[in-house]
C-alpha cells in the first residue's frame, strides 16, 4: 500500500477553497505522508508571506489517502 498526500488551500475570510491538489511522489507510510504534508505545508504559508497569509486568512488542510497498488 502506499499514501498519496492531497492538500487544500482555503482562505478562512471568504469561505473558498482551491481544488485539492495531488501531491507526489506517493509515499511509503502515513507517516511519511504525514510528515511531508506538514512540511509542505509550512513552506507554502512561508512562500505566500505573511502579509497575504493574515490578510486572507489563509489556512492549509491535507490527507493521506490510501493507495492500492497490484
């Protein structure tokens, strides 16, 4: 099984979100998925700056979906 990272933009001010977005590569464990969402997370709200992160409320959710591969 491996993990595929998806993650959402929403801006909190004006209650929209982006299209989810897959991430890659796929991951070999949730916890790597997990890991590198938080930190793409983290590096996106810093590449966006702080000016348009608290002028649009911008929040940043993901998931770890399960992927089957045969």
């Amino acid at each position: 099984m491996k993990f595929e990272l998806i993650m959402i933009i929403c801006s909190a001010l004006f209650g929209q979100c982006s299209t989810p977005t897959k991430q890659t590569p796929l991951f070999i464990s949730h916890y790597e998925c997990a890991t590198v969402g938080y930190l793409r997370s983290l590096k996106t709200l810093d590449s966006m700056g702080a000016d348009l992160v608290n002028n649009n409320k911008i929040i940043i959710s993901f998931k770890c979906n399960d992927i089957i591969i045969s």
